[in-house]
C-alpha cells in the first residue's frame, strides 16, 4: 500500500504567503527608514489610516486568496487552482520587483 503525502496547501500559497510576508516587513521598514513609498494606490490610501490598518488589510487579503483558492482547489479543480496559483504567485513578484525599481529607482542607484 503507497501513502502519498499531501501538502496542506498548494506550494504556490505556500510561497505566495511567504512572498507577501516578506513584502509587507519590507515595505514596513522601507516606509519607516523613508527609503520606499507605497505604490499601489488602493493600499497607500489604506496606509493613510495607519500602519494597524495597514498590515490588517494587507494580511486580511492574502489570507482571503489563499483561502479562496485552497476551497477552489479542494471543490472544484486541482489542477487550475495550481496553475492560478503559480501565475498570480509569478505576477506577484514581478509587479513588485518592477514596482519598487521605477518608484524608487533613485534609491537604487546611490
């Protein structure tokens, strides 16, 4: 009899969730040093409401896809709730390294 282990959540949640914490301690101490801006328009007039706000929102999110897309997963379709999941782990990181480069592009450079 073979016992195939499962993983709990996909491994592109499990990378995404990473990547978005690391973003967010990122973007915390960035904002804090003054060396970074937010740039995405929704989550810096969040910003505005505190840095409390902030992270509960930028957590509450996260935690909303994952959990969508696990249920997606285990109810409807493996398969496209993997292949979801590793382009919008993909286009995560790449809007972010673009993102960050173009908006303090001049940080960068000293």
């Amino acid at each position: 009899m073979q016992t195939c282990f499962r993983l709990p959540l996909l491994p592109a949640n499990i990378v995404l969730l990473f990547v978005g914490l690391l973003d967010l301690l990122t973007t915390l101490i960035w904002l804090h040093t003054g060396k970074a801006v937010e740039i995405n328009p929704i989550m810096a007039y969040v910003l505005r409401s505190g840095i409390d706000v902030f992270v509960a929102v930028k957590m509450s999110t996260l935690l909303a896809y994952v959990a969508v897309l696990e249920w997606y997963r285990r109810f409807k379709s493996p398969d496209l709730a993997a292949l979801i999941g590793r382009l919008t782990l993909g286009s995560y990181v790449g809007i972010y390294a673009i993102s960050f480069a173009v908006v303090n592009a001049q940080v960068l450079l000293q």
